[in-house]
C-alpha cells in the first residue's frame, strides 16, 4: 500500500521539488557559462583572463591555429609546429612528457606560460612566486633578440620566475628576476614566460604585449596548436563533463535519487511495531499490591477478595445459589467429588469458610491470619481445580 501525503507534507514536498529545479537551472546556466566566460586564459574564454581575442586575431590575420583537444601524447609531428601551453592547470602524465619532450628535439616550438607550465618542460628552472603575481609589472628586455626588438618591454603578473642557468638564454626581466627566456633544446626551441598576461584580452592591449606574443609565435608559416586540453576541453562531451563542474550536478542528482529511493523504500516498506517493555511483570504487580495492603493495615480486604473469588467459582461449579451455607457448600463438595482425606473433613472446610467470613468484616486481622486463610482457600482451590476452566478461557 502506498503511503498517502497529507495536505502539508504535499505543499512541503512541491516547494522542496521547485527549490531543486531552480538549483538545476542556476548549476547548469553557470555551468555553460564558465566555458566562454572562464578565469584563464583559454581560446573559449572571453573574461579578462581569457584569451578568445588573442585566438580570433590569429585566425582572421592568416595565422595557421586550431585549438588541440587530445592528450599531449597524441602530438602531431612537430614540422614548423608552435604548441602554446597557456597557464596548465594539470600536471603532465609520463607519457606526455616523454612525447613533448620528443616534440621539442624533433624540431618543434613551444611556448609555456604560468608557475607550473616547467613541469612540461625537458629542462626546467622555474620557481613560483604567488605574491609578485598578485600586480602587473614592467619587464624590460634583458639581451638582444629579435622578439625584444620587436618589444623592448612587455606587461605582466610574475606568477614565477627563473633561476640563473647557463642553459636558459634571459630575455626579460622585473629589476630582481627573469620573466622570460629561451633554450634550444635538440633543433626545437622552447620559450617560457612567467604568465599568460602579454596574450589574455585584458593583457594584450598593454604597451608592448601584442608585439612581443607576435614574435615569439616564429612567424606566420608556423602551424599554432592552442592546447585546450590542459583546461580540462575534450573533443567528446564524457570527457568534457569529466572535467568540468557539471559532474559535481550529476553526483548531486544521484544523491537526490539515492535519498528518494531509500526514503520511499523505507516508508512503503512493511511496519513493524516497536516493542514496548512493559515495565511491571505479574510478580511485581502482586509485590506493589501487597506492598499497598500492608501500608494500609487492610489484611481483611484481601481475604475478602479472594474467599469471594473462591465461592463464586466454587457454587458456579456445583451448581448452587451462591448465598448457600458453609454446611451445605462442604456436604455439596463431598457428595459431588467424593473427596476423601483429612484436609477435606467437613469440620475443616466449614470452620475455614466461616473463618474467612468472620475475617472479611475484621479491621483488625493480623496478617499472619489472613495469609494462613487464603493458604487454606488457594490448597482447596487447587484441589478442586476451581480455576482451571478460567485459565484455558485466558489462554
């Protein structure tokens, strides 16, 4: 049987369900909206540290670019091939590295920005510097090249910057670190700056910026893979998901569905009744009833209870009045059950109905009186079986 919802738990249910489709609605307008409008610089991105404008004018001035959405280990050849590694927010597999690695050597270029985009790197000497990248700062150029002649000082956050290494050749620095350098490595070339800022839409308008991210893409017969898989872009929508906040949705809304499930399942399910201890067993109810006879000095009460207990069942058994005498109840138990033996001699039984007669009216019977008398009254019962039809109507 399905359980019924009364007026209130329905109004309760309806506005708990509206509730969960409005936080549906919100988690999935924010969710689209964080892949055009997030805080780093991805070619989808169009927020001040996005990189959409950087992408689109290197499309529309006749630059060779497309977003790479595989693994790093599925790099084409690396022909006159510049690879951008814009900001990674994840550390390369093994697999990866080795592969770049080998991109690099077999002639490829790759420019790598942000505090953690050396750990692709075959050779690296960066060290993160989260509090110089809290403010953009001037880099002026540092040794001659053909990218700071085309931009002898740039803008930037310095997230990082570079140790002294005879491997790395310096190109910018802030007054008290490098920003920007170059190595060769094999016959490819990698260039690492200490942020994305020159190439963001808010960075690229800075003096200097456009000129100095034109140089060091290596000229317009380069072929420019912009990695989106390092911002967690899959070419299919399970991989995407994967890595995006809208798997936190799906894990709510199989929360949700556990929740209802084990609710309904607990409700529609067979009920039980708790068990109530019931605190006074029989014995303790006849202590607590003989603890109050006690207290009150009222021994004749419970002798008059139960001798009129005893006549009532002993003349419905016999089938007499039940104003009958003591005489003729004893002569009406002989004849009847044909009772032999001392404890059933006439004198005895009539002088224990009379006794608990007299005792019935005596507000001064001791107990020890009384507890002989209806010990007298439970053997007789018990002889007779006054009460064994009442306990099979019980049972």
């Amino acid at each position: 049987m399905s359980p019924k919802l009364n007026q209130k738990d329905r109004r309760l249910f309806l506005c708990a369900g509206a509730v969960f489709v409005l936080l549906v609605i919100a988690a999935a307008v924010l969710g689209s909206g964080d892949r055009g409008q997030g805080e780093y610089p991805s070619s989808y991105s169009s927020a001040s540290a996005g990189a959409k404008a950087a992408y689109l004018l290197l499309s529309e001035t006749g630059y060779k670019v497309e977003r790479w959405e595989k693994p790093l280990s599925e790099l084409p050849p690396a022909t006159m091939t510049t690879l951008i590694l814009a900001e990674p927010s994840e550390s390369p597999t093994r697999e990866e590295r080795e592969r770049l690695k080998a991109f690099i050597s077999d002639g490829g270029h790759v420019i790598a920005t942000g505090m953690f985009a050396g750990t692709f790197l075959p050779e690296n000497e960066s060290t993160p510097d989260i509090f110089s990248g809290m403010t953009w700062k001037k880099a002026s150029s540092l040794s001659p090249s053909r990218i700071t002649r085309a931009a002898p000082q740039i803008v930037l956050a310095p997230r990082a910057y570079w140790q002294d290494s005879a491997a790395a050749y310096p190109l910018y620095g802030d007054g008290d670190h490098t920003v920007v350098v170059k190595y060769p490595f094999g016959r490819g070339e990698v260039l690492w700056w200490a942020s994305a800022t020159p190439l963001t839409n808010a960075g690229l308008k800075e003096p200097g910026n456009l000129e100095f991210f034109l140089a060091c893409l290596g000229g317009q017969n380069h072929e420019i893979l912009w990695d989106e898989y390092i911002h967690g872009y899959r070419q299919t929508l399970a991989g995407s998901i994967a890595h995006s906040p809208v798997k936190w949705l799906f894990a709510q809304l199989v929360l949700l569905a556990v929740a209802i499930v084990a609710t309904f399942s607990r409700r529609s399910g067979p009920t039980c009744a708790p068990t109530i201890e019931v605190r006074l067993s029989p014995i303790e109810f006849v202590q607590t009833l003989g603890g109050l006879y006690e207290r009150a000095g009222t021994a004749s009460v419970a002798v008059d209870i139960c001798y009129r207990r005893f006549r009532y069942w002993l003349t419905r058994r016999l089938g007499v009045a039940g104003n009958t005498s003591s005489d003729e109840l004893a002569s009406a138990i002989r004849n009847r059950w044909e009772i032999t033996g001392k404890s059933f001699a006439n004198d005895q039984i009539i002088a224990t109905l009379k006794s608990c007669e007299a005792a019935s009216s005596d507000p001064f019977l001791k107990a020890t009186v009384a507890l002989r008398l209806l010990q007298e009254l439970d053997g007789y019962a018990s002889r007779l079986n006054l009460f064994r039809g009442v306990r099979k109507e019980k049972h």
